[in-house]
C-alpha cells in the first residue's frame, strides 16, 4: 500500500515572521540564563609575615606658652613689714664728720611702687625729711640752720610739711627668679639713695658749716634698708610653686578625647624658663613648655604620667609654635557608598554580555591591603575580588588605589572562562572610583583636635590652642579604618592664673 504525502497548509510570509519573533521571545530567557556563568572564587587572605607600619619622620617638638604669673603682693607685704616708715629722730643729734659738726633730722618715706628693668623687679620709694645742723666754732657761739622744718618755706611759699620738705628716692633691685628645683629665690638689694631731683627743694646743705646735709641722711637711711632686706628674701623662699605647676603639668598629661575612638596626648617633656615682666601686681615667669603632642587611633591608650621636670636655665630665643600629626579616619562603610556612588551606571556590555555591578564592599586585610568585593548579576553571577595598596596622591591631595587588581583567585576564575571580562573596562572604572578626597576628612579631624584643644586643664588652669593641616604623609588600613596622617602646625598656651588681681602698686615713680 503506497504512503500517501503530508500536505502541510499554507503559510504567508507575514505569519511566519511574527512566529519568527516569538519564538526568539521565548527563547530569549533561555538564552540569557544559559549565558550566565558562576563567580565564586575564594576570598583573599593577608600575606604571611609581620606587617611593618611605616615610621613617621621626626618632628621638632612643639613649644607652648605657658607664663606663670606670681603676686607680688608676699614681697610689697614683707617689704613693707621690714622697711621702717620713719627714720631718724630730731632730738638725737649726730656727728657730720667732726665733732664740731652735727646734725639731726627725721624722715617719712611712701609705699614702695613695683615695675621691672631688664629681668628685674624694682621698687622704688621716696623718703621725704626734715633736718637741722649745728656747728660749734672754736670761739663763739653754736650756729644752725635747718632744711624742711616748719619755719622754713620753699620757694612756692609752702612750710616744711611733706610738700615742701626734701626728697630722696629709695630704688631697690630684687633678682626674683626660679631655681631648677621649682623654689622661689630672690635677691634683694639697695642700688640707690639719693636726691629725688637737682633742684634747689630736695638738696640741703649749710654752707657755712660745710654741711651736706643730704649727703649724710642718704647715709643715715641706706645701712637701714640693706639690713633688712635678707628678711625680704627668706620670706619669698618659703612661697610654694612647685606645687601649683605640678598641679597644671600632671593634667597635661592626661589624655584629650577628640573621638570615642581618636585621642590626642600633649606628652610633656622639657620646662624651659624665659624672661620675666610686671603685669600689674604680677611677675610673670615666661615658662615655655617642649612637648611632643600625637593622636592614637582606637580604645584610650595608657596615660604614663611622669613627674615635674627639673627647670631649665632660661634661653634668649622662646616661642610657641606646635607640631603634631593628625589623623583622619575615612570609615570603610562610608567609602564603600562613596565607591558605589562614583560608579554611576552598573552595567558593562562586552560580546554580546552583559555585566550588572550590583553592589561594592571595600574591608582591609591584616597585610596593609584592602579588599574590594563586586557583587555582579547578569552574564556573570558571583563576587569578583579586587586587592590593592592605598597610597597618597599628593598632588590631588586624595587616597588612592592605584594598584587594585583582581585577586589571584578571581583571576583564575576569569582564566579558566571568564577572560573577557578581564578585556572590558570594568578594572579601570573600578580603579577610578576608588580615589577619595582627603581635605573633607582631615579638615573634620582638625575641627576635632582644635576643639578638644581649647579647654580647662584644672582650676585656673586653661589650655589653648589653634591647628592648621600640612603636608599629607601616608595612609594606614586599621581594622576599622582608612587613617591618613597629616602634619599639623598651629600654636599652644596655657593661660594660668588669670584674671590678674589689681591694685597694688602703681609703677615706679620717673619723676
């Protein structure tokens, strides 16, 4: 029996593209999926040995001003206490040179005014007096005159009160300083006594006796004032200091939070003494302090607290300049969203495949290296990983990673059917997004440092100080981390004892 033909129906050309093309449709998704290729190589480790951190250069230590201010008021006091305010006696007469020559006088003398010339603390009075000579000639009778008494007058008319009576000025130099073991010292002496002025009030002489009258009162009162002054001295000895700036220098050394986990430590080491002025009713010790001031990253670090240093002799050349270095923390979270944003669009069309960035991870390793984890879909299913170095790119002022490269085992993967991705710009846009700016960062740090900076160390006791940021120097992959370290250079003082009391003295008398 014969097989009869299939008659197959009639088909038009236009059905047979539509049935074309859904076709293709439906066959698209198979398509697409059996292009897809699995990404699953290991994740990278750090390398074997000791990580190294590289040292940071030597910086010159920072300089802060730290004035210690002194009342003066124990010295005006005991000054006060030891120095007569009267001398002589008008009814005791005493020899001027012979026998035959006498004379008595009386004098009052004001409070002593304080000021300072070149490191030295001077007080000054004047002694205003009365006197009489006598002189007893071979034959006749005894002859006197006196200066300053109430009988007299001066040439404005005025008797011999305080106004019209002769004046000499008391100066008194007092070598005030502080000895390497943190005490007191002072050296007071008489430099000179004598006639306030040259003017006819305040030189007496009798002239028919050979009488110099003032002559003999300066040498009256000197030997008076000098006896007393090693009194003045003791009593300023025994004025506690090293107590007061033990109390300022153990709070240097605790530590400055900036951060919950930034910390800065001022690490005081050298005391070194400058000049001394007069503020008021103050001397004030220009004490510069050397320290070596750095920030720590993580938990708070020990505080090693090292006893008050011996001071140093004082130095002709001072300042207050201060250098650290700071750190600035990028978090890896935040340059993982940075990355993400700075890819823009997802997706790489290579071969007819199609590659979807989904998301991207940077984590460091224990090696100096960070990680970047690219979470693909599409053509490629899986985690690429990425390794690299972080560096600084001085001239942009940002970190970088300029050697990221696929790690070994995603590299593998990519060899063993995954080469064209390797082709593809994918690496370059990768390295690309990996660039962050430092100036946002540090700047944030430096707002951080200058505000802890400024602040009361104890009672009386205030810390200042101001941070400019240099030179960028190296970045660092903590656990936690991306730390860049900067130079930083600014100025530190310490302002103690203020506000200065007033009232006492009022500067030495020019006239």
């Amino acid at each position: 029996m014969s097989r009869q033909p299939t008659v197959v129906p009639a088909v038009s050309k236009r059905t047979a593209r539509m049935l074309g093309m859904t076709l293709w449709l439906l066959a698209l998704p198979a398509l697409y999926g059996c292009g897809s290729d699995a990404l699953t190589p290991d994740q990278p480790k750090s390398r074997p040995g000791t990580r190294i951190i590289p040292t940071l250069p030597t910086l010159d230590a920072s300089v802060v001003d730290a004035p210690v201010r002194y009342a003066l008021e124990p010295l005006i006091t005991e000054l006060e206490k030891a120095v007569p305010r009267t001398f002589g006696d008008r009814d005791k007469r005493i020899p001027a040179g012979s026998d035959r020559k006498l004379i008595a006088f009386e004098a009052t003398r004001t409070p002593f005014t304080v000021g300072v010339e070149n490191g030295k603390v001077v007080l000054e009075a004047v002694v205003s007096y009365q006197a009489r000579a006598w002189y007893r000639p071979f034959i006749g009778p005894t002859l006197s005159a006196g200066c300053g008494e109430p009988k007299d007058t001066n040439k404005d008319g005025k008797a011999g009160t305080n106004e019209g009576r002769p004046r000499v000025k008391v100066v008194l130099h007092s070598d005030v300083s502080l000895t390497p073991e943190w005490k007191l010292a002072a050296r007071t002496r008489v430099v000179s006594v004598k006639p306030l002025t040259t003017t006819e009030r305040d030189i007496c002489r009798v002239t028919f006796a050979g009488i110099d009258v003032t002559d003999h009162v300066v040498k009256a009162v000197m030997p008076q004032i000098n006896s007393r002054m090693p009194r003045v001295d003791r009593k300023m000895a025994t004025i506690d200091v090293r107590t007061r700036v033990t109390k300022w220098f153990t709070a240097m050394q605790r530590n400055i939070r900036v951060t919950d986990s930034l910390w800065l430590q001022l690490k005081p080491e050298l005391i070194r003494l400058g000049k001394l002025s007069i503020e008021d009713s103050m001397l004030v010790a220009d004490v510069r302090l050397w320290a070596h001031p750095r920030m720590i990253t993580g938990p708070e670090p020990q505080q090693m607290i090292v006893p008050l240093p011996r001071l140093t002799p004082a130095l002709s050349q001072i300042g207050d300049s201060a250098r650290l270095f700071i750190e600035g923390l990028l978090d890896y979270a935040d340059a993982s969203a940075l990355m993400q944003k700075q890819l823009g669009s997802k997706r790489f069309y290579r071969f007819g495949r199609v590659v979807a960035i989904d998301s991207v991870r940077l984590y460091p390793l224990d090696d100096g290296r960070v990680v970047l984890a690219v979470q693909v879909g599409g053509g490629v299913r899986g985690t690429a990983y990425l390794v690299g170095t972080p560096t600084i790119d001085h001239t942009r002022r940002a970190l970088v990673v300029a050697d990221l490269d696929f790690d070994v085992a995603t590299s593998d993967a990519l060899v063993a059917g995954l080469a064209w991705l390797k082709k593809g710009d994918l690496l370059e846009r990768l390295r690309a997004s990996a660039e962050f700016p430092l100036d946002d960062a540090l700047e944030l740090t430096r707002n951080r440092v200058e505000g802890a900076l400024n602040r009361d160390l104890t009672e009386g006791v205030r810390l200042s100080g101001t941070v400019t940021t240099g030179r960028l120097i190296d970045v660092l992959v903590h656990p936690r981390w991306l730390v860049i370290r900067a130079e930083a250079a600014g100025k530190l003082a310490l302002d103690i004892d203020r506000p200065i009391r007033r009232g006492v003295g009022a500067g030495p008398s020019r006239r």
